[in-house]
C-alpha cells in the first residue's frame, strides 16, 4: 500500500507541476500549448494504466472480490452483468490469473476517459492536458480506477458516448453502441443514458426550471425526504437485480445514510461556476450538459437515504471535467487567471481530500 500510494502522489505531482506551466502559459503568453504537451499526458495515461492495472490485491476494497470472482467466474450467474462474465470467460484464454483482468480493465477506463477528453478540447479549442488534469485531480478518479472498476468503466463509456453524440453526430451508431455498452456494464447507467436523452429532446426547457428542481431536491433531502420513501411505485428497474434492489432496505450495509452536506457544498461550488461558464459558451452542448448536471445531482442527493448513495453522485462528477473545460482556453481579448486560479482550485480539493 506504501509503496502505491509513493508513486500514486508522485505521478500526480508531475502532472501538477506541468498543469502549473501550462495554465501560466495560457494565462500570460496567451499560448495553448499542443504536440509535445499532448505526448507528455500520453506518458501519464500510461502511467494510471500501470499503476491501477498492476496493483496488489490489498490495494482497493474490491480487488479481492474481483480476484475471487475471476477465478470462480463459470460458478457465478451475472445476470444484468453478462458482459464482466465475457470478459472472464475471454481473458481466461490468455491467463487464469486475476491480474490480467485488472489491467484490461485499467487500460479500457483510463483510455477511453482519456480519448473522451481528447476530442472534447480539439472540437472546442480547450488545452487536453489541462482538462486532463482536473479529471485527476478529483477524489473519484482513484476510486473508480481501484475499486468500482465496473461502474468506472461503465461511465467512461458513458461519457464517450455524449462527446460523440455532439463532435460526431452523423456517427449515429457509434454513440448509441456507447450508449448500450455503458448500461451492458453497469446497469445503474440506464438512469443517467435516459436522464441525457431526455435532455435533448426536451431542449427547449430553460434552465431555470433545472435550477428550481436542483433547490427543491437539496431542500426535501435536508428534510429527511427521499427516493426510499417511494421505491414501491417507481424503482421498478432495480427488481431486475435482487442484488441491486437490496441496497433499498439499508438494513444489511454498514453505510453512513442521512444528508450529507459536504456532497451538497462540492456540487453547488461547481454549480455555481458552471452556472457562469454557460452564459459565456452559449452552445447547445453545454447547455444540456449543465441540465444533466442538476438533474443527476438532484437524483443524487434524494438517494442520500440509500446505502452506496456515492456511487449515484459518481454519475454527476464524471461530467464536472467537461463542465470545467472553458477555463483552460486562450482568451486573447482580456486579461484572464482562469487557467492558474483553476489549477490551484483542483491541487486543493486533490489535497484536502486525500487528507481526509
């Protein structure tokens, strides 16, 4: 554990260190550096693969498990899960060992979050490696790479399939195999693929409205008031899992449920900026992605009754990368600190989490 967690601040180290030259360079010579800066975030894709991929069995709460289960994988029945037993049953041609499977899916996570990023900032002339660097310097980037590895892998594709749907939207059925594949990976993701196209189709409602919900949601959570209080009339898709729908009892988990304000405090921060950031792009694409935002927050903090209830805030975190992308962007018509106040903001949160 000593030792990963050495290289694991080391990485991030380097990474915050070039993250601060570049964001001054952006900031002051109005530079947006690329080439030889995108070779260099190459290097640290590599290196998370590595260091998740390649971990020991002690590292992350649910390596065992999934230790266990590939070595046991023809005595489980995975029911909504299907493609992890496909994946087992694939990779044991190559190796009966568990490890291969961590590094499989390592690569897949880290890669595709990555690639997503990639053709987010060409599309919009956002700096990548900046970008690149507030996804790693949020608490769940770990957790997702370590330990819900599945849920991780889900949302990436996740994440891919909106990046495509908008720079790519004559690639009609390569965002929706994305669609399908976050689900086939976790079917959890169901609620956040409907929430989005929902979105899109509902355009034309304002965003205010998005705001009136996100208020109304903090409120009845503060109050006590959540989803568990009417799970019998509409969580239907849940029963599909037994295993899933067990987590609405709360009974057979030792998990901290209630309000939680520090999860409200974190999204509201970010809402508030992102809330800023839409009245200067003014496009289409960020617009429905701040709506998605609230909405899933908002699904977010009625769950706070629910064991696991993070894992449904992971939905609305792995689009805040996106969300925060206009402040690493060359503005030559006025003096800007977007980029280095930005940095320093995500070295922060990096730092006051990790300590926590």
């Amino acid at each position: 554990m000593a030792q990963y967690k050495i290289l694991y601040y080391t990485i991030y180290s380097v990474a915050a260190l070039f993250a601060v030259f570049t964001a001054f360079s952006i900031d002051f010579k109005k530079r947006n550096y690329k080439g030889a800066a995108d070779w260099i975030v190459y290097v640290l894709m590599f290196a998370y693969i590595f260091l998740f991929g390649m971990r020991a069995e002690n590292i992350g709460t649910d390596t065992t498990m999934y230790h266990w289960q590939y070595t046991h994988y023809d005595e489980i029945t995975f029911g909504t899960d299907a493609p992890i037993g496909l994946i087992f049953n694939f990779l044991h041609i190559f190796s009966d060992g568990p490890q291969i499977f961590l590094f499989v899916m390592s690569l897949l996570y880290v890669s595709l979050n990555f690639y997503a990023l990639k053709k987010y900032a060409k599309f919009y002339e956002f700096n990548f490696s900046l970008i690149v660097f507030s996804l790693i310097s949020l608490f769940f980037f770990e957790s997702l790479g370590i330990n819900i590895i599945r849920q991780g892998l889900s949302l990436a594709f996740f994440v891919l399939a909106i990046v495509f749907r908008d720079v790519s939207p004559t690639k009609r059925l390569r965002w929706i195999l994305f669609f399908i594949l976050s689900i086939c990976f976790h079917f959890t993701s169901l609620i956040p693929v409907i929430l989005y196209l929902l979105i899109l189709y509902f355009k034309r409602i304002r965003i205010i409205y998005f705001c009136i919900i996100y208020l109304l949601a903090v409120l009845s959570s503060a109050a006590g008031i959540s989803f568990l209080s009417f799970k019998d009339y509409f969580i239907g898709f849940l029963l599909v899992d037994e295993r899933r729908s067990g987590y609405l009892d709360g009974n057979d988990f030792s998990y901290d449920i209630g309000f939680k304000p520090q999860f409200v405090a974190f999204n509201t921060i970010f809402l508030i900026l992102f809330v800023y950031l839409n009245k200067i792009q003014k496009n289409e694409f960020y617009s429905s992605l701040l709506k998605y935002y609230m909405l899933i927050s908002s699904i977010f903090y009625m769950m706070f009754q629910i064991p696991f209830s993070d894992r449904w805030g992971i939905m609305s975190w792995c689009v805040i990368p996106f969300l925060f992308a206009p402040m690493f962007k060359v503005y030559q018509d006025k003096i800007s600190l977007k980029a280095t106040f930005s940095i320093f903001f995500l070295v922060f949160i990096f730092l006051f989490f990790q300590s926590r």
